[in-house]
C-alpha cells in the first residue's frame, strides 16, 4: 500500500468532502472506491478545480513528468494547498553525511534522474504548491533480483508509508506556500541493514543473496 492510499484514512476527519483519485489505469478503480475515493483516469477533462491537491505518483510510469505534475498543478484553485511527493535523490551528497531541507541540490545537467525530479519540483513551487521529499523501499526489487553490484554501506532514509501520509495531509492543512520538506523516520540504516531486517521479519518467501559492490556513492543522513 502506498502514500497515496493511506491519505484516505487520515483525511477522515473530513467525512463532507469527496476525494477523487486520478490514475493512469483502471486496474484498481475497485479497490479505491472501497477505500471512499472516486477514481477517474488520467485525461480526462474536468469542469472544476480542488482546494487541496497531491501528486505522488512516480516518473517511472511517465513519458512527460514535468508535464503530469503541471497538469496536476493546474487542477489546485488555489485556496487550499497542492503537494508533491518528490524524493531526496536531487540532494548533492553522497558520502553518508547529514541532509537538511535547504542542502544543496544536483546541477540540471549532470544526472537524467535528477533533472527529471528537480523540473517537477520547479513547476510545484512556481505554483505555490509545496515539495514533500519521501525515499520510498527498495526491499522488493532486491530481493526479486537476488544479487545486487552495490556497496552495502550505503546509507538510506526511509519512512513508513502512514508517517508519510500523515505528514502529507499536515502540510496540506498548513495551506502553505512554496516550501519544501523532507521526511523521514530519525532513523538512516545501510542497505545491508535493510536486508537483513527483511530477513530478520519472516514476511518474505524469497532470499536475498547479498551486494556484490565495495565502491560507489554513498548515501545522505
């Protein structure tokens, strides 16, 4: 389950108001009308606009990332507050050193990925909306792979996807403008710790063979 599906559940304090759920599929319409959210597809023209507004979907399912987070900006009316889920990859440190809101950031140009996160972002706070940067688990795809060529030392900052929600809908009810933030959970752990937690809960039929890496960036704390 992601951020985007526990907003719900702590926007309920709010029974009067409709929350619709834009997608790039119908493949779990079903699920997010149980959950009280009207589904609709990406596309597909509206005659109003929101009050408050989050996009946090990924670029990996993108053509235009830029555009999709500007589409979505042009949805907000303005009076409440527009979020963007981002992630804390454009931060420029990469020794395993400490990372504030205002750290300095990677020169557009330099990585694709990057520039990808930092353009969205750019149109966000030109908009007045808000930045909200989220590390996301990579447990799944290590352990479908097996055998990563990582350095395991490397420092990630994850956070458990309600903090993240309750968080989003916090910044969300501020009605803000233009600020960014940066979640995460106090508590940065090696990618080697990651693994061996999931080992360590049972909950994974798979088994994760280990990183094969000894050099490389590393992380921001």
């Amino acid at each position: 389950m992601s951020c985007s599906w526990m907003l719900p559940f702590c926007w309920q304090e709010h029974p009067e108001c409709q929350i619709t759920g834009e997608t790039f599929t119908t493949d779990h319409h079903e699920e997010l009308i149980k959950l009280g959210i009207h589904p609709t597809l990406k596309g597909v023209k509206r005659d109003h606009k929101f009050p408050y507004v989050i996009f946090c979907a990924p670029p990996s399912r993108s053509s235009d990332y830029a555009s999709d987070v500007g589409e979505a900006a042009s949805l907000w009316n303005g009076e409440g507050s527009f979020l963007f889920t981002s992630s804390s990859a454009p931060y420029d440190r990469n020794d395993n050193g400490d990372c504030i809101e205002d750290s300095p950031v990677v020169p557009i140009g330099r990585s694709p990925r990057t520039d990808v996160l930092l353009k969205a972002e750019k149109i966000v706070l030109d908009a007045g909306g808000c930045v909200h940067t989220v590390d996301r688990g990579m447990h799944l795809y290590y352990l479908k792979v097996g055998t990563i060529e990582a350095n395991p030392h490397h420092i990630v900052n994850l956070i458990h996807y309600e903090d993240a929600a309750s968080l989003s809908v916090a910044i969300l009810k501020k009605k803000l403008r233009s600020r960014l933030f940066l979640g995460c959970d106090n508590h940065p752990v090696s990618r080697q710790e990651v693994m061996d937690l999931v080992a360590k809960s049972g909950k994974f039929d798979q088994t994760f063979m280990g990183f094969t890496g000894t050099e490389g960036l590393l992380g921001r704390n």
